[in-house]
C-alpha cells in the first residue's frame, strides 16, 4: 500500500468511526467492559496465584523432638530427614533458639519466670518441601519416625487453601476465553453494521475499479482502531482500581496476603489486554468482510 | 528529419497494431443457475473503438445481464467476451479492478453517495486509483466543467435535482479517462427535456473518441440519433442496424 493510500486507509477509517460516532462509542463501550471484567479476572486470577505461591512457599513441616528422645535417637532422625531428596530445607531449631524467638512477642508477660531454666518448649526440624503439594504425604511418613514427637503442617488450612484457589483459577480461565468469544462476536457485529452502512459505497468503488484490499484496509483499521480503544480505556481504569485494592489490603495487614506490586500488574494486563484487544478487533473486521467484497 | 520519419512510422505502427475492437463477443450464452433458461442465447457482434450503440429490447430481454457480463459483475455460461482485445473469461480475479478502470458506468438510479458533495463523489473514484490530490482537483474540476456542473461541485447531492445528479453520474464515468462508457438506462428516472441533455452528453463524450454503449427504453431518443441499434428480444440478437430506430423492422 503506497504512502497516500495509507493516509487514505487511516483517513477514511477515522471518518467512518466519527460518521458513526455513536455506534462506535457503544461498540468501544462494549469492548470496554469485556475487557474490564477479562481484566478483573486477570488481576483475582494473578493475584490467587502470587497468593497460592507466597503460601506453598510458607508452608513449613515442623516436626518437634519427642522429650524422651535420647540423643542418639536425636542423631538418628536427623540423618532420616537429610537422606530424603523430597526436602529443600531442613533446619534445627534449639528449645533456647525457639525461646529466644518467642521472646519479643512474649515481652514482660513472663517478667519474675524463670523461662530459661524452665523452658517448656522443645527442639525442632523445620522443613520445607520441594513440591509444596507433597507437604501432606511426607508429613504423613514422618509421623512413623524414630524420636518424633509432633508433626505440624497447618493440617487442613493447605489442602483447603490449594484446592479453592485451584477451584477459583479454573472458574476465572472459563471466564476469560468466555468473555474473550463474546467480545469477537460483538466487534465482528459493530464492523458489520458499519460495512452494511457504507455497503452502497463499497458497490460503487468495486465498480469504479477498487482493489480489494483499497476497500478493506478502512475496515480493519477501524477495528483496529475499536479495538485499541477498548483495550486501553479500561486500562486506566483498572490501573486506578488496582491501587485501591493493593493499598486496601496492605492495610488489612492479613499474614501471608500480600497483592502483587502495581507495576508487575500493569505490565501483566499490558501484555494481554493490548494485543487481545487489537487483535480482537481485526479479528473482527476480518469476519465481517468476506461476504461483501465477493465481486 | 529522419529522426522525425522514425518517430511517425512508430505511432503509425502502434495505431495499427491497437485492436480496433472495442468489444467482442463470440458464441455468449448466459443462464442464472444451472437449470434455468438461458438469458441470453448465441450472441455474436463486435463494437468498434468509438462507435455509439443503443440496447434495446423489451424489458427482461436480457439488456442489463449482457452490460454486467461486460464489466464481469458476471461470467459468461458459454462463448467469450473480449475488451480492447483481452478475454474476460480468462481474466484472472486481481485483474478485474483494473479492467473496471477502464470502462466508466453510469446507472438508472444514479448510485451517488448522496451525503457527500458532487466534488467527493468524483475525487472519491479517483482515488480508488492512486491519484494524487492535485491530479484529483484537477481531473474534478475538468470533468464537473464537462457537465455544466462546476457551480455546483459543494452542493450535496442530495440536494440536486434528478437531472443534475445524472451529470455527476456521467462526470464521475469520464473521470478516469475510461475508453469505454457503459450505461444503463441513464435516462430512466428523468423527464424527456432532461433525457436529451444526458443523452446529448454521451453523445459528446463519444466525439471525443470514447465508445458508448446505451441500453435504453428511450424510443425519441434513439430514432432521433440515428447510431447503431442492437434490438434484442428474448435474449437473441433480433437486428443489428447501423443508424437505426427503436421499433425494429418488420
Ligand atoms: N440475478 C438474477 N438472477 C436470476 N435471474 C435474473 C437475474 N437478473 C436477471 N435475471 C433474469 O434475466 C432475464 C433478463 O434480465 P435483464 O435484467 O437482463 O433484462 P433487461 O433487458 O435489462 O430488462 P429491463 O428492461 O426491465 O431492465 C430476466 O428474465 C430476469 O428475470
Ligand atoms: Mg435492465
């Protein structure tokens, strides 16, 4: 396509989209709140998986020392768990480490104790699996071993965590590619109402010698154009969305809850939601075409 | 001086060597769908660069499926049809836009874009070639002069009357310089007074050198010109007569 035909293209499809201005603005509306709600989702569904993530990493196995444990018996453990290749951490944590530890929350509630000669708490392992998933089944073996008191590994809040966020991920995908169809059909259906709009000008460039893509290229600009729009609209508007969200959680100060950073966010809808929006959009001009250009 | 006797020998040649047929049909039947009757049956005729002929025929005689034939709107079911000696059968799909270049249609209901300006709906053809924006005022204003319109080029056509909206029409059929002018019923929608104008147009236009085909009801018209007239009636050729009238001969 020479220079001039590109001002043309870009020219006519302007002109198009201001000649119906207000079916453009509905259409880029339509696009606007698909794209909004597909963005919504995307951020629950980022954020279910930075959440699912943060926690799998948090999840410990905490194993305590039976009292009567002999120190031999204590050697013995120890060199069980370092011969497992499923951990990716094992850590010993002293009764006095643990004490120590618990110091500061304690503060001058134990003032007149004597805690140290009297510490009522026990050694540990603390261990991280490699596979966050297998914590329950190697929870399970260790109960078995020799020396092992307790076995810890937040019994129930796991399996429960895992199987609602993988429940909510797989609801906010359908949801997605749902949402995704519906948008197509409906920039197919705004591109063919302008193509039935402007049909009597095409019939009269086909007869004047217009090439195809001469008659196409407004078409799929004017797409394009809806397209972009209604990917970059609800962009702002969930960046301003997002911030609220982050900043209120933040404030809520919830253990392991922590959103992603705003930027990761932005850059993550960016990527996806653009092109998506684009391409939805050409998509549809593309569709809508085929019919009216037969000669 | 030789150089100028070269020079005369090499148009001399090239003016020879162009086909002198404008349109050229051979053995053309056309039917709409594999079981229906054929619409046009055995045509057989040439029309010369130049030449000014009138259709006529009653109506459904076929008239207005041999002009689309002509623009290869449609393909013929049997037999060729070639213009300026390039068969429209064989025409590959990319080559159409540039065969409708050179043929400039004119329509009964004039199909202008009735929101737009006189000047826009001529610029608008030609940049549907590449032209640029100076060559498109200027072929504009040229051709808008040719039909007495050039007072008229910002009005939109939707305010113009029935007889001015034909010269636009026409106007935008010479734009592109087409060696050929097709046009079907052009005077079908306008009074007797303005019909004339039109046709009195074409009729212009042809002395400039461009072949005009005309299908026409126009009875007065026709006998009143005296061009050739190929009456057809049932989808044959019924006469074929140099300076001919409407009513065929008996
Ligand atoms: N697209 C089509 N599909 C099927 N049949 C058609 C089509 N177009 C025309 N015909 C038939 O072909 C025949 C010739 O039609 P055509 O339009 O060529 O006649 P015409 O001479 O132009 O008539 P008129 O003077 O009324 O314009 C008619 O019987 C018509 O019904
Ligand atoms: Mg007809």
């Amino acid at each position: 396509m020479p220079c001039n035909g590109f001002t043309y293209a870009w020219g006519e499809a302007f002109k198009s989209l201001y000649r119906n201005r207000w079916m453009s603005i509905a259409s880029v509306g339509v696009v606007v709140v698909t794209l909004l709600m597909l963005g919504t989702f995307m951020m629950v569904s980022l954020n279910l998986a930075h959440i699912t993530a943060t926690v799998k990493g948090q999840v410990e196995i905490v194993v305590y020392v039976d009292e009567k444990a002999t120190p031999e018996q204590q050697k013995q453990l120890q060199t069980m768990l370092e011969a497992r290749t499923d951990l990716a951490e094992i850590r010993f944590v002293s009764r006095e480490e643990a004490l120590e530890r618990l110091q500061p929350e304690l503060g001058d509630f134990l003032e007149g104790y004597d805690i140290e000669a009297e510490n009522p708490l026990r050694d540990s392992y603390e261990l991280r699996a490699i596979v966050p998933e297998s914590v329950i089944n190697i929870a399970k073996e260790l109960e078995g071993y020799p020396a092992v008191g307790d076995v810890f590994y937040g019994q129930g809040v796991v399996e429960k965590l895992f199987n609602v966020t993988r429940g909510l991920q797989i609801v906010a995908l359908s949801l997605m590619v749902l949402l995704s169809i519906t948008a197509v059909f409906l920039i197919a259906h705004t591109i063919k109402l302008t193509v039935y709009i402007r049909s009597k000008e095409i019939m009269i460039m086909k007869y004047v010698g217009a090439t195809n893509w001469f008659i196409r290229w407004p078409f799929i600009l004017e797409g394009l154009t809806l397209g972009l729009l209604g990917a970059i609209l609800p962009l702002f508007a969930l960046y301003y969305i997002y911030g609220l969200a982050a900043s209120w959680v933040t404030a809520q100060n919830i253990m392991f809850l922590s959103l992603l950073p705003v930027s990761v966010m932005m850059f993550e809808l960016v990527k996806y939601l653009v092109p998506l929006g684009t391409g939805l959009g050409i998509l549809g001009s593309s569709l809508s075409m085929g019919r009216f250009l037969k000669v | 001086m030789s150089n100028n006797v070269t020079y005369l020998l090499i148009m001399l040649s090239k003016l020879v060597g162009r086909p002198n047929a404008m349109i050229e049909v051979k053995e053309l039947y056309h039917r709409y769908g594999k079981d229906s009757d054929f619409v046009l049956a055995n045509l057989n005729f040439t029309i010369k660069r130049g030449e000014f002929v009138f259709i006529v025929g009653p109506s459904g005689a076929g008239k207005s499926t041999l002009l689309k034939l002509f623009i290869r709107e449609i393909v013929p079911s049997q037999g060729s049809i070639s213009i300026l000696g390039q068969d429209l059968g064989t025409m590959p799909p990319k080559q159409i836009p540039y065969l409708r270049r050179s043929i400039g249609m004119v329509f009964q209901d004039f199909r202008l874009l009735e929101d737009r300006t006189a000047f826009d709906n001529i610029a608008f053809v030609l940049r549907v070639t590449g032209a640029s924006a100076g060559e498109i005022t200027r072929r504009t204003s040229h051709v808008l002069d040719l039909v007495g319109l050039a007072h008229k080029a910002y009005a939109r056509v939707c305010d113009l009357s029935g007889g001015e909206q034909q010269r636009i029409g026409l106007a935008r059929a010479i734009a592109n310089r087409p060696a050929l002018i097709i046009a079907d019923e052009p005077t079908g929608n306008l009074d007797p007074d303005t019909s004339l104008e039109i046709m009195s147009l074409l009729r212009q236009i042809n002395l400039r050198g461009t072949t005009i085909v005309v299908a026409t009801h126009n009875r007065e018209i026709v006998d009143r010109f005296q061009k050739r007239v190929i009456h057809l009636e049932d989808g044959r050729i019924a006469s074929d007569e140099q300076k001919g009238v409407y009513a065929r001969a008996l």
